[in-house]
C-alpha cells in the first residue's frame, strides 16, 4: 500500500470515519538530472549563505521570515505554525454538494485518491459515497495539506474517491482579459461542414494509455547514446508553414484523412414527396377527432 500523505476523518454532518488521501499522481518516473562540476564531473551542493556577511548558515540557525517592509522581517518558528491547529488540519467536512457540470476546471488542482483507513470506517464512507453517486453531486469541503488550508472537491470513484484540491479565485486569472480583443467572426457555413467532417472522422475516445512522453523518449535514447559512447541526433522538427488560404487548407486536410470535400452529406428539409408519403402513416398513428370524442357515454372525471 502506497504510503498516505494524510490521514484524518471525513464528516458528512453527524456522520465521520477514518479517512486516508493518497497522491494520485507522480513524478518519479521521469528522468531528473543533477548539476555537476563540469571539470571534476563531482556533484555540486547548495549552501545557503547569508545576504550581507556571505557566511554559510547551518541549519539549525535557519529560520522563515515574513517582510513587513524593505529589510525588515517577522521570524516565524516552525512552532508557530504547528500551533495553528485550525478543524480542517484532521477533519474534511464537507461544506456543501454541488453538480460536478458547475465545477470550472480552471478551478482543479492536484487529484488524490480517499480511502476508508481502517475496517471500521468503510460502512460510513460508503455511505456517504453512494448517496453523492446516486445523488450525482459532489461534495465541497477544505482540508490542510502541507500546513495550507485548500477547498476540496470530492467525487465517487470506484469503491473510493477522488479529492481534487481546488485554487482559491485569487489564484485563477479571469479570461475575460485574454479573449476580450477577439473579434466576432462571420464563418462560411461549408467551411465548417468541412471541418466538422474532419473532426467527425479523427473522433475516438480518450484513451490515456496511448499516450507518450515523446520528449522523455527522446532524453532516455540520448543518455544510452552517451552512455555508450555513440552520437544521438534528433532531426529538427518542420515548422508549421502560416495558413493563407483557410479553405484551401481544410479541404486538403479531409483529403489527407480519405475523403473528398463534395462528399460531405448536409442534412436535408424533408421535401414535398416525402412529407406527402408520410402524411398517411401519421394519420394511422393518430386517433381520429370522432373516435377519440366517441369514446365512452360520459366523460371520465380526472383523477385527483
């Protein structure tokens, strides 16, 4: 079992269990690098040095500081941090349950899985489990990790969940001042069929596995080069050439994905014929004005 990087309790009003988060992500699969002499090829270390004797400082003597003004500084203690032991350092509660469709992904941060921590916990927690699940809401609450109050997002997920840490609205940038100086485009409707046909046919589903880090391939084939003692090239990338003519270009595109642009089928008004061919199946269907007044003596009261 990977190890948990918190555990506490999870509280749906009267009702709590034991509770572990788990990162749900990692990189340490990726290839990191150290920094290194470059004429002794030894491995150089960091020393902190203070800024105006240029002396090395221990690590016992190091300490975190907030600046008031230039120059100026509160010493804050490891202490005093720790003392700041607010309800949600051992407790998610949940605040609120929300449709997860309103939730803006600007807003989601770093996924975790949440599990029950112990036997006697799973009945609760699936309790409150099942219920966002048939409910189909997620639940807002906070919790602190690494000594900072975060806003969670929590959702079913197989027989556990996923909490996802969302960003606080200082931490988002508004779009409106990116997009605000796009202009309002009038666009061909055959151009948009020829796109829609293009994207019709490079559709599929997500499917994560597929994926790969080219870039991370590419650093690995390089080290076994060097390793080995062997040259590694990478031939440069073609730069995409800038679109003159935007027709032109997606026409060529439907033709590269095995389609021609006079194939793409629109679809069609109904025209007189066929409404005409089916105007007797619709009055089958339909109960006549007579027939549907004839039925029963009295009318029938509706029911209360």
């Amino acid at each position: 079992m990977p190890r948990s990087s918190w555990k506490g309790y999870l509280k749906l009003s009267l009702v709590s269990c034991a509770v572990a988060l788990y990162n749900a992500t990692s990189a340490s699969e990726r290839v990191s690098f150290n920094t290194l002499n470059r004429k002794t090829g030894n491995r150089l270390k960091q020393n902190l040095v203070d800024s105006v004797t240029g002396d090395p400082v221990d690590t016992a003597d190091r300490v975190k500081g907030y600046q008031v003004s230039k120059g100026q500084y509160v010493m804050v203690e490891d202490e005093d941090l720790e003392a700041l032991k607010i309800e949600s350092t051992r407790t998610i509660e949940i605040e609120t349950f929300v449709p997860q469709a309103e939730v803006d992904q600007l807003y989601l941060d770093s996924p975790y899985y949440l599990a029950p921590d112990d036997k006697v916990a799973e009945e609760a927690f699936a309790v409150i489990r099942e219920a966002m699940t048939r409910k189909k809401m997620v639940g807002i609450g906070r919790v602190v990790l690494a000594r900072r109050e975060r806003m969670l997002m929590l959702q079913p997920r197989e027989k556990g969940m996923l909490a996802t840490t969302l960003r606080y609205p200082y931490e988002v940038r508004q779009d409106a001042e990116y997009f605000a100086d796009i202009s309002d485009v009038t666009l061909p409707p055959e151009m948009l069929d020829i796109a829609q046909e293009i994207i019709g046919r490079m559709s599929g589903h997500f499917q994560p596995e597929t994926f790969a880090d080219r870039y991370e391939e590419a650093v690995v084939a390089m080290l076994r080069a060097k390793q080995t003692g062997h040259v590694f090239s990478v031939p440069e990338p073609s730069q995409p050439a800038n679109v003159v003519n935007i027709m032109d270009a997606l026409k060529r595109s439907l033709e590269a994905s095995g389609g021609e642009a006079g194939t793409i089928r629109r679809p069609r008004a109904p025209s007189k014929q066929s409404r005409a061919a089916d105007a007797p199946a619709a009055a089958a269907r339909k109960p006549t004005a007579r027939k549907a007044a004839g039925r029963g003596s009295t009318p029938r009261k509706a029911a209360r």
